[in-house]
C-alpha cells in the first residue's frame, strides 16, 4: 500500500481536480459549493467545505484537522452542489493510504 497520509497529521493537504466523466474536462466551480466526505473511524460519516483554489480549473482542496486521519485505507467522496442546489458526487471513492504515526 503507498502512503499519503499519516494518521494524527493536520498539516495534510487533499487537492482533487473535480472533471466530467465523458471528457476529463474540468467541472467549473464557480459558485459551487464543494464537500470532502468519508467514515470516521467510528464508521460515522464526515462532511467537511473544502476550499476552491481554482475554480474554471474545478480543483478544490482540504486541510486535515486533528483525529480525522486515522491508519488503513481511507475512503473519500466529492459532494459538488451547485448554484441551483443540484447536487453530483464523484464516481469513483478515492482511497487513500494512511500509515500510523511512530
């Protein structure tokens, strides 16, 4: 398993390009309103805005707090609602890796 993350970290910076399915163009976030969703490691599920960096780019990114990394496989999804409340998710969960801290 690669590692991205350690677990405990909140210096930990996710950044995803949000693109459309049928041609890998970028999805334009202006005025969207973008979501990084995952389990706890209590299995409750996690809703945190993530932070538009590049809006006609579609990339928006999260900063970890303290106890949301936890180690094993993590799972996210991308909760993207737009002006008129229209709501598209991502397609695939992205996972990502998650050692523990020594």
């Amino acid at each position: 398993m690669a590692y991205e993350f350690v677990a405990g970290d909140t210096g930990s910076i996710l950044e995803v390009t949000c693109k459309n399915d049928d041609d890998s163009t970028a999805i334009n976030l202006t005025g969207c309103t973008v979501a990084l969703q995952w389990k706890g490691i209590d299995g409750v599920l996690v809703s945190k805005s993530m932070t538009v960096t590049n809006a006609v780019g579609g990339v928006a990114q999260y900063q970890f707090a303290t106890a949301e990394l936890f180690s094993g496989a993590m799972e996210f999804e991308v909760k993207i609602t737009d002006v008129n409340s229209k709501v598209i998710r991502s397609l695939n969960l992205l996972s990502e890796g998650v050692r523990r801290a020594l």
